[in-house]
C-alpha cells in the first residue's frame, strides 16, 4: 500500500484543520485565563485560513487518493467553504455568551474544530468506512460539547440522550453498510456502485440495507421519526453549542446523504425516493405543527430545523442534477440563516437570563429598532418571503419537484410552509405590536453586532442577488 | 453611464434610509443634510445626463440592471430607459425635490418629526425617480405603488388629527380604485404581448391595433382599447381626474411642502408621464384618445369652477391643480404629448412656487389658512408676495410668463384636434381660463392686498420668512417665468423625436408648428385668440368682486343660491362616494362578514383549523414525552415500519 506523497495535495484543508487543532489544543494548556482569547483568535484564523485553501480547490479537478477512502471534488470544496465560514460566524457569536457565563475555555473551540474536521471528511468521503469516520468524529464531539457546562443537569440530560440515540443510529448505519458488503463485497463507493448496476436484479438484501442506511442518514438529519433527540438537545445544550449543531452540520448531512444515496445507491433511487417522500412529509408535518405549540424558541426552532430538513429531503426526492443543487443550496441557506436565528438569541441573553422564551422578544423594536430588522429578515427568510433567500431556497427545490411531475408533493410542501409561516412571524408579532416586558437596555459587545447585522444581511442580499450561489450549486454538481 | 443612472435614484434612498433608521443617532441637522445632499447629488447628476441629451445628442439607454427573477420566459428586471423624456423629468423632479427640502428646514422647524419627515421626502424621491426612470411595466407598478405609499404616509403625518387620518385614508382608498384599473391594465399588456418590457410591447403594438377578444362571451373589444382604457384609470387615480379626484383637496391634510411636491409638482403628473410614454399604445385607439380628451375637459373646467368657493389657502391651490391637470390631460387626449409634457414641466415649476409660497403665508399666519382671515400681507411680505404674482401670472397664462406657453399650445391643439370630442373639450378648455384668473387673483387679492382682517396679536408678529423658505420661492421663480421659452425645443423642435410617438392622422403640433415662429410671434398669435382676453377679464372681475365692491360677492352668493350650494357641496361628488359606495361597501361587508367571516371562515375554517393544528399540537407533542426509552422506542418503530413496508408491502423485492 504505497502512498505517493502527492497524493496528499487533495488533503491539505484536512491537514491543515487537524495540525491548527492540534496547535491550539496544546497552546491552550499553556496560556492562562485571561488569556485565553488567544485560542479563540487561532481558531477563528484557522478557519478563515481553510475557507481560503478549500475556495482555492473549487476550479481543481475531481481526484480520487489514498486507495479510493478519499474524493476532492468541487462539490467538496463548495461544501467545506461553507462550513468554514458558518463556522466561523457560529464562533463569533459564542464568545460573548461563554465568557459572560464564565466558560470561556478553548474545549469549546477545540472540539468545535473537530467537529469540523468530522464534516470535511464526511463531505470527502469516497468509501463508507471513510464516511462512518467522518460521522463519528462529528458526533463524539458534538456529544461532548453539548455536555460542555458540566455543572448544568439539563445539559448532561441532553448529552447523555444524543449520546445513547446517535449511537444506536450509527449502529443501524454501520448495520446497513455491513450489508451492503456484503452484498457487494466492497466498501468503495465506485465499486459498489458498478456491482449494483451488474446485477440485474435487486435483493431483499439491498433494500435491507437501503433501510437501515436511511435510518442512520434520518437520524444525522433529524428526520421525522428519528428526529426525537432534536428539540431535546436543542433545548438542553448550551445556546452556543445549539447553535452549532444546528446550522453546519445540516451541511455535511446533505453531503452524506448525497454521498450515499445518489453516488452509491443511485441504482435504487426509485426505493430511497419512496422512502425520503415518507420522511418529508412527515417531517414537514410534524415539524411545522408542533413548533406552533412551542413557547421556548429554541424548542420552536427545533421543529423548524425538522420542518426545513423535510424541505432539503424534496430535492434530493427529485433525484436529478436540478434537485440536488437545489438542496444544496437549500442546506447551505438554511444553515446561514439558523445561525443567525439562534445568534439572536445569544445576542438578547446576558448573564443568568438565557432570552430563549418567545416572551422575550417582546417588544424588540422599541429597545432596539435595528436588531429587531435583522430578526424580522431571518423570520422571514425562514417562512420564504421574498426578497430574502429562504424564498429562493423553497422556489428552487420546489420547482425541482415539480419537474419530475410530483405536484402533489409540492402542494403539501407548501400547504405546510403556510402553517409554518404562522410561528415565524408571530416572533415578528411580538417584537413588534407588543410591549417590551423589560426595560433593560441591551448591552451588546462590538463583534456580536457585526457578526449579526453581516448575517442579516447577507441572507437578505442573498436574497436580492441570488444567482451567484444557485450558479455554484448548479456547477460544482456537473463538474 | 450606468452607474450615473444607478446614482441618481440610490443616493436620495441612501439619505432616506440613514435618516430614517437613524434620525436619533444624527439627530435634526444630521437628517436634512443627509437627505439635501442624496437629492443634491441626484439633481447634479440629472443635469449632467440632460446635457449629454440636449448638447451632446447622446443615444437613448435602455438596459436592465438586475434581473429579479425569469418566470416561463417572462423577465422580471429592474432596468433604465433613459432618453430625452426621462432626463426631462428627472431634472424637474430633482430640483422640485431640492427646493422642497430646503424649504422643510425652515416649515417643519418646530415638528417632532422632523428626522421622519426628511426620511419620507428623500424616499419619495427615490420611487418618483425609479418610476420615471423605469424601462418595463413591473419596474413603472413598484415606483406607482411606492409614491403612492409615501403619499399616504405624508398626508397622515400628523398622525394625531383624525382630519389627517381621514384624508389619507381616502386618499389610499381611492387610489386603489385607479391602482386596480393599472394593475388590470399591466395584466391585459402581460397576457397580449408577454412581456413586460417597454420596447417589446411598443415593437409589437402595431400588429395588434385590430385585434380584439371577449371579456363577456359575444362581445368583441378592442385588445388596445381596453388596454389603453385601464392604464388610463390608473392614471386618474394618481392624476386625480373626475370622477377619481377627491383625494387631491383632502390631501392639504399634509405638510405643505408635501402639498407642494407630491401633490402638485410631481407625483399627481405620474399619470401624465405614464400615458404620454405609452404613446406608441394610445396613439393605436382613437376611442380611448377620446375617453381621456373628454375626461380632460371635464377636470379641467369643473374643477376649477370649485376653486372660486374655497377659504382655505391651500384648497384653492389644490383645485387649481386639479385643473391644470385636466389640461395636461386634455393636451394628451389630443395626441399633442409634448405640450402636456411641457405643461407638466411650467406648471411643477409655478405650482410648487404657489404652494411654497403658500407654506410661508401660512407660517407668518401660524398656521391659519384661511384667506378670509388675510389681507394686506404685501407690506409684511414682500419676497412671498412678489413670488406669488410671478406664480400666479404663470398660472393664468400672462403672456412672456412660461404658463402662458404652455396652456396656449393645449388650446391652440384641441382647437385642431379632429377626435370626438374635441369641440367640447376645448369650449371646456377656453372656459377654463377665464375660471383659472378668477380664482388665482381672488385668493392673490384677498390673501396680499387690502385691508389686513386678522387678529392684532397675528399682526404684530406678521413678518417675512426665514431664508431657507424665501430662496427656494426665489429660485422657483426663476424657472416659473423662463422655462416657457424651452417651447422652441420641446413642443416644436424635435427633443420628443423618437420618443413621443404621434400617429401621422393626429399631428395637431405639427399643423400648429407650421405657423410657429419663435416665442414672440406666438405671443403676437395669441392676441388674435380669445384666451388672454378671458384671463384679463378673469383678473378684472376678481378685482372688482374682491377689491372694489366686496358686496357684489355675497349678492351673488344669493342670487344664485342652488349654484353656490352646489359648487360649495363640491358637487356632491364626496358625499354621493359616501352614502353610494363607503355605505354600500360598508353594507355588503357587514352582510358577508356576519355570513362568510364570523360564521363561515372564522367560526369554521380560521377558528376551526387553528384550533385543530394547536389541538393536534398539543397532542402529539406529548408523545416527545422526554424519556430516552420512548424516543429510542420510536426510532425503532420507525425502521420496523420502512422494512415492512418497503419489503413486504411495496413488493419491489426481486422486481
């Protein structure tokens, strides 16, 4: 097994992630408490750092390396430039939140980075062993960060679920892949691929392992019925770590599934397809009704995080190029937006008040005219009302559908949206027609107030220029 | 080029965006330079593009900037179509504009929402901009929609008076009314040509003249006619012609110097604009040339007869306005474009200086309005008071002064006008005139001249205005009395080639061209027609009414009693709207909202869903119970389910 040292060239954004981790892992031993911003200012050089070098690859040819485990395709380098930056703006915003609760301490940023480390490999990923690393890396340091305030029961409860359903999911997915290897006799995702289509006929054994799989993807993607951990651990984590958890990841989910579904199994698209329509119906459903009855806006954007994944499972129903960039650059969209969702609710919380009740936007606009704007934005970008991007995420998935005739899907689709809309802009409601319930004035350090009005209004100027991004989508996909 | 085009609209919003989100942060003086100076830079850069077309002769630009979206091949852009037409309009909107913010510093000095009213004006700016400027119907519908909006903001600005409320209340609702008929309009032109841009529908007009399709099976219409007719009524409501006017008077409701932009200068001439650059469509169906030659004629002699009966300073500028937009719209029934254009362009200059002037009557007055309480202010108010005469005289036509050109051209082109309808129009348009001076130096009279009747605390405080309101009068004054010699050029020079299409059969400028020699001679011309005899006598008789015998006023107040009632009643226009369709209105809603609403749609179907989402909320969220056995449990349920069904039940196995 001999590795040609150019064949790391691919790997250098992964390389480079595990090196600074590695770094800042061990500098953050060393440096004291107040100086522990240290850590965070390399992280968040890291990131930008990686976002440069994987923006760089976009252009590169697709490359397979080190025997097979391993893809660099521009697909990968959109995805991954992504994650970095969504990163990066989750990072931002948690500074403020951890050191004003006293747990500002480089864990987070650590595991943070290899969580993201987690993605990159799971969105590279050319072999199903290589995507069960990539998962795993991902998950165990999810689980560890929500557990990260050690001395709250609600945090420990949460982790402690995630922990116990993320492990029975990936068992299932493990389950599934051992299937299919055996049906296959390989783990490569080419060679897999080429074995289905030689056999004529499909087995029971397939759809087995077609099952079990998109029970493990289901689980990643908080799919109605795997979605039960979701608002729990939403809940229960830190608004920092919910914060993470709820947009990136969402990312590198797709890029699984993508892997997966259309790469490996695409010879079973018809199966899957019947089986991702069951999931986004139901997702849509039960997300978009339950988040009406939430009067905690973490929980409620739990559901709303279901409710839009069922949206990103339609274009990937569509199962064509159209489909698939659609959810692309629905999940990519999606993930800016909840960031900046969840951002506002470190943005209103200080010290001992965590502002995640829905009585607490109350009155926004009168304490504060501006951030109650950036708010009503991504209200609005996430019930799809133009001019902002969440608009275009629907329109384009749901024109994807409605290409492969599935009309009445898209009905659905929308005739939950409607429902939807209904939470989101009772959020807008309050802020508002209401009378503030405090009078507090809000006290917000300098980099949150960029970070957030920057994502505000980006997903508001994606909204306005969309076609840049729906280009990339559409191109990495061909190339 | 583009992005000179692209400055012109986007720094007056810049400057309404920064005093609107931010009129605390930078406070009062912060908030008008912001916004001067967006509408400063506008108006720069609109002469630079009005030289490049006037001195330079450049090309017509049309191109879209952004595409918003392309839905089934139809684009959906923002785009410029920028050529002689526009870069007219947009220097008289910007300098209107400037004058008029310039002149809020001084009129809303003491109002608490000031920062406010700046933000408004300067967006107001920006949609009339985007409006004109605008190179396809959905582009023209957004800028319509967003003056309209600015205008009911403002008229309401004082938000506290329940007259105020009502005013732009009614305003909103009738413009709706004309909305609607533009909205239908838009949607005809969408569904005949499908397309939405300006070029592609005039380049495809021609092919369409007879074409006709039925909106009532067996009736055949039209397709252009029907077209131009709805576009039409869109412009009534935003051009205020009969019978969609009476927003206009209640809208003095506003600020002045909103009377004077949006309501006299620029907005209500939206209408003109938009018909005369839909010559290529309306030159097409002489029916609804017509329909807009007769509505003209209506507006511009009844309305002007209502402002001989007004106390109120402001109300009988407005109704003058309403006239002297009967007049433009006659000129654009009479396919005589150009001279609506042109009166368009005199009359925003005179119009606006009147209304200013006005403002500052009324500051020296605090805020009494009403004329029968002035008099003698010449002495008081010199700069107001001259400004006013040189306004006034251009109103009625004085020879040398530039409404005297303008209206002239009108009824010299209805008079050659062959449609139907033209004999009354311009018996209507002739009248006109003699209304016209009666009423403009009544008020003249009553308001500058003879003894002074308010209180003596008012007098003692009568004296001249600052300088921020003076010089834009000043400055208003200037074109008031010169842009009337732009007629060579405009009317019967060949700055509308191209632009303005008339249709060969309709060439009233051209025959009235023919005998045009220079300025000079048409006014030599005009002493042969009767029109400025019948503004001499207008002024004469409202001299000896006002000034002389000041009985003779109420004698025939009484002699003519069931006139009078009928002209104070504002024939009835407003009442007839009320009882006929805010009643009926009111009734059929109160019918369909005891049926359809309360028992209907929300005792069944808003109350009812509603209550079976939360209800079917409330239940399952029961099932996330919050035990990891029932969530790991559901899981499992979950994939037993997808293999039963998908192995036993879908039978794909083996297929």
């Amino acid at each position: 097994m001999n590795i040609a040292l150019s064949e790391f060239a691919p790997l250098s954004t992964e390389i480079f992630v595990l090196t600074m981790a590695c770094i800042i892992l061990i500098i953050d031993v060393f440096v004291s408490d107040e100086r522990r911003i240290i850590s965070y200012v390399l992280s968040l050089a890291t990131l930008l750092a990686a976002a440069l070098i994987s923006w760089n690859m976009l252009d590169n040819e697709t490359a397979v390396v080190l025997n097979g485990t391993f893809v660099s395709d521009p697909m990968a380098a959109l995805l991954k430039t992504s994650i970095f930056l969504i990163t990066f703006g989750v990072f931002m915003y948690s500074r403020a939140y951890l050191v004003t609760r006293g747990i500002f301490r480089g864990e987070y940023y650590v595991l943070g980075l290899f969580a993201v480390l987690g993605m990159m490999v799971l969105v590279s990923a050319h072999n199903l062993l290589t995507i069960y690393l990539g998962l795993e890396l991902l998950s165990l340091s999810l689980y560890a960060l929500v557990a990260f305030n050690r001395d709250s029961a609600q945090a420990s409860e949460a982790a402690m679920k995630y922990f116990v359903l993320g492990a029975l999911a990936s068992g299932m997915l493990l389950y599934g892949i051992s299937m299919l290897y055996g049906a296959t006799g390989s783990l490569d995702i080419a060679e897999i691929t080429a074995a289905l289509s030689a056999s004529d006929e499909m087995g029971m054994i397939h759809i087995f392992a077609l099952c079990f799989i998109v029970v493990g993807l289901a689980f990643k993607f908080g799919a109605v019925p795997f979605h039960m951990w979701v608002p729990d651990v939403y809940h229960g984590a830190p608004t920092p770590v919910t914060l993470f958890i709820g947009s990136a990841p969402k990312i590198a989910a797709f890029a699984m599934a993508l892997r997966l579904l259309e790469q490996t199994l695409g010879g079973l698209a018809a199966d899957w397809q019947d089986m991702l329509t069951i999931l986004a119906v139901l997702s849509l459903a039960i997300g978009n009704v339950i988040a009406i009855a939430q009067t905690n806006i973490k929980r409620m954007l739990a559901y709303s995080t279901i409710s839009h994944v069922g949206f990103l499972i339609l274009g990937l129903i569509a199962a064509n190029a159209e489909g698939y960039s659609a959810a692309m650059f629905y999940a990519i969209t999606y993930a800016l937006t909840a960031t900046g969702g969840f951002g506002m609710i470190i943005l209103l919380s200080r010290s001992g008040f965590e502002a995640d009740q829905l009585d607490d936007f109350k009155g926004l606009n009168e304490r504060s005219p501006w951030f109650a704007l950036m708010m009503l934005i991504l209200m609005f970008s996430m019930a799809g009302v133009p001019p902002t991007v969440g608009f275009y995420a629907k329109l384009s998935v749901l024109q994807a559908i409605i290409h492969v005739d599935m009309v009445w899907l898209a009905v659905v689709a929308v005739f939950f949206s409607i429902i939807g809309a209904f939470y989101y802009i009772r959020v807008v409601k309050l802020m508002y027609f209401d009378e503030p319930e405090t009078e507090e004035p809000l006290h917000v350090s300098t980099d949150l107030q960029i970070v957030m009005s920057l994502n505000s209004l980006a997903v508001l100027g994606l909204g306005v220029f969309p076609g840049a991004l729906l280009a990339v989508c559409a191109a990495v996909l061909v190339a | 080029m583009e992005n000179v085009y692209l400055a012109i609209p986007l720094a007056p919003l810049f400057g309404a965006i920064v005093a609107g989100l931010f009129g605390k942060q930078i406070g009062r003086a912060g908030a008008h330079t912001v916004t001067i100076l967006g509408v400063a830079v506008s108006f720069v850069l609109s002469l630079v593009v009005l030289k490049q077309f006037a001195v330079d002769g450049a090309d017509p630009y049309n191109a879209s900037v952004y595409t918003w979206m392309v839905s089934d091949g139809v684009r959906f852009e923002i785009g410029f179509l920028i050529d002689n037409l526009t870069a007219l309009m947009i220097t008289v909107v910007s300098f209107v504009s400037l004058m008029v913010h310039i002149y809020t510093i001084g009129y809303m000095h003491d109002d608490p929402g000031y920062q406010r009213f700046f933000s408004y004006i300067a967006l107001f700016t920006f949609s009339m901009l985007m409006l004109v400027m605008s190179n396809n119907f959905l582009q023209l519908f957004f800028g319509w929609e967003a003056v309209g909006l600015v205008s009911y903001l403002l008229i309401g600005f004082w938000y506290k008076r329940p007259t105020a409320i009502y005013a732009n209340l009614k305003a909103f609702l009738v413009n709706r009314v004309g909305d609607f008929g533009f909205l239908l309009g838009i949607g005809a032109i969408y569904m005949a040509f499908n397309s939405m841009d300006y070029a592609t529908v005039f380049a495809a007009a021609p092919a369409m003249e007879s074409a006709s399709f039925e909106i009532f099976s067996g009736v055949e219409w039209s397709l252009l006619t029907v077209i131009c007719i709805f576009l039409f009524i869109g412009a009534m409501g935003k051009s205020a012609q009969v019978p969609l006017h009476v927003w206009l008077p209640d809208s003095m409701e506003g600020p002045t110097p909103i009377s004077a932009l949006i309501h006299a200068a620029t907005m209500v001439t939206a209408g003109i604009f938009m018909v005369a650059r839909m010559s290529p469509l309306f030159e097409l169906s002489e029916t609804a040339l017509s329909f807009v030659l007769v509505i003209g004629a209506i507006t511009a002699l009844f309305m002007g007869l209502l402002g001989v009966v007004q106390n109120d300073i402001k109300r009988v500028i407005a109704y003058s306005t309403l006239s002297q937009l009967g007049y433009m719209t006659v000129a654009l029934g009479a396919s005589a474009y150009a001279a609506g254009i042109f009166h368009l362009m005199t009359h925003a200059f005179f119009k606006a200086l009147l209304f200013l002037a006005a403002g500052s009557v009324i500051i020296a007055m605090h805020h009494d309005q009403d004329i029968r309480n002035m008099g003698g202010l010449r002495k008081y108010m010199p700069i107001t008071w001259f400004t006013s005469l040189i306004g006034s005289l251009a109103l009625i036509g004085t020879p040398f002064f530039s409404g005297f050109y303008s209206k002239d051209t009108i009824i010299e082109a209805v008079h050659h006008s062959h449609l139907a309808g033209a004999g009354i129009a311009y018996w209507a348009v002739l009248i006109g005139v003699f209304i016209t001076a009666l009423y403009s130096f009544r008020m003249y009279f009553l308001v500058f001249h003879g003894k002074p009747r308010m209180d003596e605390h008012t007098r003692e405080h009568l004296r001249e205005t600052p300088w921020v309101v003076t010089v834009p009068l000043i400055l208003l004054a200037i074109p008031s009395v010169l842009s009337g010699y732009l007629i060579d050029p405009v009317v019967f020079g060949d700055w509308f080639n191209g632009v303005l299409h008339v249709a060969p059969g309709h060439d009233v400028l051209g025959v009235i061209g023919e005998h045009y020699h220079g300025p000079l001679s048409f006014v030599l011309h005009a002493l042969a027609g009767p029109a400025v005899y019948l503004a001499g006598a207008g002024v004469a008789t409202a001299w000896y009414i006002y000034m002389k015998n000041p009985a003779i006023a109420d004698n025939i107040a009484q002699r003519f009693r069931g006139l009078y009632t009928l002209l104070v009643n504002k024939y009835y226009a407003d009442d007839f709207n009320e009882a006929v369709f805010a009643g009926g209105a009111r009734n059929v809603g109160r019918l369909l909202w005891r049926v359809g609403d309360a028992l209907i749609i929300d005792g069944l179907i808003v109350n009812g869903s509603a209550r079976v989402v939360g209800w079917v909320a409330s239940v399952v969220r029961q099932v996330q119970s919050g035990y990891l056995y029932h969530y790991a449990f559901s899981m499992i349920i979950g994939l037993l389910l997808l293999l039963f069904w998908f192995v036993f039940i879908a039978q794909r196995v083996g297929a």
